[in-house]
C-alpha cells in the first residue's frame, strides 16, 4: 500500500440516486447508517389485488385480502458501492410468485420464490454512490394478488469534494472550541457539517490536525462522535513536540468528530479542513505506485537547491504519471529535510493565495514527512511555500489523485470487519523474536482478507506508527507483485526497493503518518524499513477507496 501525510499549522457533483430519508433505527438502537444494514418490515407492505384476467386467464377480481404475503426486506453494505439484498415473502400462499428488484438507478433484478421462503443474498452494484430507493414487487398469480414494499438505501462509499484548507479548530485562538488547552485524557467536540460550508450529511472528513505546546508525552486520537473511543490513534506526541498529521474520520451522525488528548498534561489541538467525502460528490479517487514529483537536493520537478525562507514554488501535476487534465485533488506525502531553522511549510492550489494554514510543521535539522490532500489549480499545478524563514529542502511524493473520471469511493463500512477506526496491527504485541519490522527489510502484508471479493480495493487507508526507535531511518509502502501463496511456497525475488518514503523518524520518537495504501495485484502491501535497525510497527485502519 501507499501512505500519506497532512496539512496543519501551529504557528500563529455527478447525479446521485433517488433522495431517500434517513434510515429506520436498527434494533440495537444505532441507525441503519451505522450499522451497514437497512431493513423495511412487513408491515410496509402494500397489497393489492389484480384482475383475474391478468393471470392464467382468470376472469375475476381477487380480493387484496386473498393472501396474507408480507414482503420483509433487507439490505446490508458490502462494499462502498454494492449491496447484498433479502427479500422474506413472509405468510405468502407456498405458490410460485414473481419477484422483481428494482434498485433505483434504471435496473432490475428478477427471480421466482415460493410463498413463504426467502430470497437470499442477492448482490448489486450501483455506478456510484448515493442515496437510492429499491423497490421489491412480488406478484402471487395463483391468487391474483400482488405485494410492494420499499427500502431506502445509502451506499457505504462517497466521493470526495476538495476544500479550501480552512482552520475549523484552534484552542489556542478559542476558535472551534474554549480557549483552553485540552485537558489530559479528555475528548473535545469539533463540529464539521455546517461549519464552514461543510454541508450536512457528510459521511467523513478530511482534516490536519495538529498538538503544539506539549509538556509530556501523549497521542491523539480522532473519532465520529457517538461511539465509543477507539483503541486506534492519530499522531503521537513528545515534550516540546508541534506535531500534524492528516486524518480521514468518519463523521457522526450529530455532524461532529472527536478529538481526544490520550497525555499525561493538557496540550493545544489545531484542525484545518481540507476536503470531505459525500454520496452527492462527484470525484472518485486513483492510487498511482507512489512515485516523486519534487526533490530539492537533485533538481528534480523543481530548482536544485534548497527553497529559500518565505519563498514558494510551482508543482506541475496534471499530465504527470497518468495524473489527467480535470483531476481536482492530488494525495501527496511531503518531506521537509534539512531546514536551517523552525518553520512551517504550506501546501495550497495554484492561483490563490497561501491560507493561514499549514501542511507540515518541523524545526532546524529535522526531517519529517506529512501527508497532504490538496486542490489542484485550474492550471493544473499545485503551490509550495516555505513558512519558515530560513531555507529547506522539499520533497513531493504523489500516491494518488481525485476527479470525475476515477470511480473508487471511501467507506469505513465494510462486512465482517468494524467500521473504522479500529488498530489493525501492533507489532510490540507479538512474542519477542517475532517482529516482523526487520532492519533493511520488508513485510509483506496481507490485506485480502478484508475484500470481500465483491469489487478491487483502491486503496487503503491507514495510519502507521514507528514505534521503540533506536536510530534514524524512514519507511516505504509500495504494493507488492506477488501473493501470500508465492511467500509461502518458496521466498519469491523481492520486489523494487521503492525510492519514495511514507514517514521518517530518530531515536526514540514514536512517529505517525496517514497513508493511502495502494495493494498489489493479489492485496498485499509491503512495509519498508529503510533503516539499520528493527523498529515496531503499530497500523490502524480508517477505511478504503473500493473500485467500481
């Protein structure tokens, strides 16, 4: 897979489907939405009788109480677009009936059921997502009598709507919150739909989160609201640390997210919105193999030499690496390295004006990487600005990008698995002698398990921590060509070493990042650790991007 960074600063639409309204309630209490699954019970149906005529010749009219056939259905999400139905012909007459599913996007499906019995796991896949109303008719014709019941159904996936990057959370301003810094082990409230221009109904949000004035050491973690506080976690933080990085949360279903300050001490926590997912949106997203755009020290896709204090450059993207003309947002992992002195550097469209905003923070000497979800400027290119005031080096890596023609959507719902965020892996949890974080080695990580084999994963979205450093090396994630059955029958020739980086780290720093995982043919994704020593890795899972 391929991992990416964020955007943060701590220094001072396609034609969706029929509109339907919000889900009944589950009977565990949570709402259809949450759970994945949407039911209409029989109770909803609707009989009525057909002229005798009408079937088999008969010649007169069946009362609508000939027959007690109730129609119970069910939904449940499988993948970001695709559904698995039940339809329960439930007290019908034990006769033949026809039976046609209309999904709600022009198409059909039919099948003939026996009174009684139920039609089990009948799958569909819609073009995109939305928000669509599936009607389900059942048609008796030995009884002259027909049933209809209705369900509306909410895809699990959306697409993406870029955003001007905008600071919705600031503690130390009061602005989204009290003025105060967050408390230790204490949650805080963010509203997201309905702040700025984030319309409601948004299922998940794209921030930069960022914890400044640190007196011990701690972790982040952001959650929808609602539910219960995860194990998972977004960045981790030391004494004296400005950390970002970029999260990918789900909303919940009051608008809200949660960001909780898992330390020993309060600290301040910054939020800067730079993109949303919704069924409405019009832009799916690509993975690419990550490949770099810009590297300072070398010249490449910029001037050779290190980007002087308050100064900013152009990146070119569109018509790069298969990245077409019209894509709207890129998906990047940018590096500071090398800088003089502390600053911030601030990734934005080209065309406009650099906001107030950040994409990553670092201080002198440091190398440090930060994933970046960014709007492309009508030009095609995208706009660098080194805040500090001193000069850096700068490097881009490109993992994917964002527009009309892509078709794979977000969802953190998907069957047999919680929905997101929940930890995936915690390599200090496995017996000594068992890491799997070699030094110069690679893991190759399995993730077809979570594909339910339904449609191709894009992308996966993660955030990776290094863990138990002892000195300095960084990480690559790239896919992996080969399967678990070609690792297991014989040690395959490894893959390319990749020559981008998703985070970096030095002794004795935990260190976080966000990345967005493209798999291999067969769903595996390798882990680089590019370093002379072993270190742990800790991997959380917020979703994937799943094909259509």
């Amino acid at each position: 897979m391929g991992f990416i960074p964020s955007t943060s600063q701590a220094a001072g639409p396609a034609t969706p489907g029929v509109s339907a309204p919000p889900p009944e309630a589950a009977p565990d209490g949570t709402t259809a939405a949450e759970s994945g699954t949407f039911r209409s019970p029989g109770e909803n149906t609707i009989r009525t009788g057909l002229p005798s005529g009408a079937e088999k010749g008969g010649s007169a009219q069946a009362s609508a109480d000939a027959s007690n056939l109730e129609l119970l259905i069910r939904g449940e999400v499988r993948t970001a677009h695709s559904i698995s139905f039940l339809v329960n012909l439930y007290q019908g007459a034990p006769v033949p009936h026809e039976v046609t599913i209309a999904w709600g996007d022009g198409t059909t499906h039919t099948a003939t059921v026996t009174g009684g019995e139920i039609l089990y796991d009948v799958r569909h896949t819609y073009p995109r997502p939305g928000d669509y109303t599936i009607t389900v008719t059942a048609t008796d014709g030995v009884n002259h009598v027909q049933a209809v019941n209705q369900l509306q159904f909410s895809t699990g996936g959306s697409f993406f709507v870029p955003h001007a990057p905008t600071r919705l959370l600031d503690t130390r301003a009061g602005v989204g919150a009290t003025k105060a810094k967050v408390g230790a082990y204490t949650p805080i409230r963010l509203k997201i739909a309905g702040n700025a221009k984030v319309p409601a109904g948004v299922a998940a949000v794209v921030l930069n989160v960022t914890v400044t004035n640190t007196t011990a050491a701690g972790h982040v973690s952001v959650y929808p609201s609602g539910r219960k506080r995860p194990e998972s976690s977004n960045l981790n933080y030391g004494t004296g640390q400005t950390l970002p990085n970029q999260v990918i949360v789900p909303v919940g279903t009051d608008g809200y997210v949660e960001l909780y300050n898992g330390g020993w001490n309060a600290v301040d926590l910054i939020a800067d919105v730079t993109g949303y997912f919704d069924r409405t949106a019009a832009d799916g997203y690509t993975s690419l193999n990550p490949v770099r755009f810009v590297d300072t020290r070398e010249g490449l896709g910029a001037a050779r030499g290190q980007v002087a204090g308050q100064g900013t450059f152009g990146v070119q993207i569109t018509g790069r690496s298969g990245i077409p003309a019209g894509a709207t947002a890129v998906a990047l992992n940018v590096t500071v390295t090398n800088p003089k002195q502390e600053g911030h550097l601030t990734v934005f469209p080209s065309g406009q004006a650099a906001p107030s905003t950040s994409s990553l923070n670092f201080t002198a000497g440091q190398t440090v990487a930060n994933s970046v979800i960014v709007p492309v400027g009508a030009d095609g290119k995208i706009n660098v600005r080194n805040g500090a005031w001193a000069g850096t080096d700068v490097i881009v890596d490109v993992v994917g990008y964002y527009g009309a023609g892509s078709k794979a959507a977000f969802t953190s719902t998907t069957p047999g698995i919680p929905e997101g965020p929940w930890r995936l892996r915690d390599s200090r949890r496995l017996p000594p002698g068992s890491w799997f974080c070699l030094a110069g080695g690679y893991y190759p990580m399995n993730l077809d398990s979570m594909n339910r084999g339904d449609l191709p994963i894009e992308a996966y979205v993660l955030n990776l921590t290094v863990a138990a450093t002892t000195g300095a090396g960084h990480l690559a994630v790239a896919p992996d060509p080969y399967s678990m059955d070609a690792y297991h029958n014989g040690r395959p020739i490894p893959p390319p070493r990749p020559t981008t980086s998703a985070l970096n780290w030095t002794a004795g720093k935990d260190v976080s990042n966000l990345v967005q995982a493209k798999p291999g043919p067969h769903e595996i994704v390798d882990l680089w650790n590019q370093s002379t020593r072993e270190v742990h890795y800790i991997i959380d899972w917020f979703g994937e991007y799943d094909a259509y």
